[in-house]
C-alpha cells in the first residue's frame, strides 16, 4: 500500500508542477505593442485599457474569456486572439498589426 500512496504523490506533485509553469494567456498588467511602436495597448485591472496610436491615447474596456480579448473604444470594438506564442492578433480583415507583449 504504501508503494500506492507514493507513487499517486509523485504523479500529484508532477501534475501540480506541470499546470503550474503553463504560460498564462491572460492579458491583465501587460502592454502589447505593435512594431516599431507605432500602436501600444495597455492592460490594466478592472477591465480597463489603454490604446495609444501615434501621439494619441485611448481610453478602453476589454474582456478576456480563454484566448479572445474584446476591446472597446471610444464607437470603436476589436476582437484581438491570444496566439500561442503569447502575441495579439487582431481580426483578419482589420487594420490592427500583431502585436507583441513589451518588454519591461
């Protein structure tokens, strides 16, 4: 019995580490940027963001359910999908680039 207990400890304790250094697709405290910067959004708590194109800054709402982020600003509403190297694409006949995470 106790071979039984040690072993259902070990495939526990795997199993807890392998759901644990999963990469999260939630996008909340983090800014995604488009390259060279010319668009950036910003994640925040709450459901609130921040899309800054050019010089001009946006103030915005987004939810998250699993991998699409819907943002709304302004009259303005995207679906961006979280892609599985953690960039945002945006939808394919918009105008939105990819957009990766910045870097801190």
């Amino acid at each position: 019995m106790r071979s039984f207990w040690h072993k259902a400890l070990l495939v526990a304790a795997v199993v807890g580490f392998a759901a644990g250094c999963g990469k999260s697709s939630s996008v909340e405290g983090n800014t995604y940027e488009a390259p060279g910067g010319v668009m950036t959004v910003a994640f925040q708590s709450g459901g609130k963001a921040v899309t800054t194109i050019g010089p001009t800054s946006t103030p915005c709402t987004y939810t998250q359910t699993g991998k699409t982020i819907s943002l709304a600003c302004a009259n303005d509403k995207m679906d961006l999908t979280v892609n599985d190297d953690g960039s945002l694409a945006g939808p394919p006949q918009g105008f939105a680039p990819r957009l990766t995470k910045k870097k801190t």
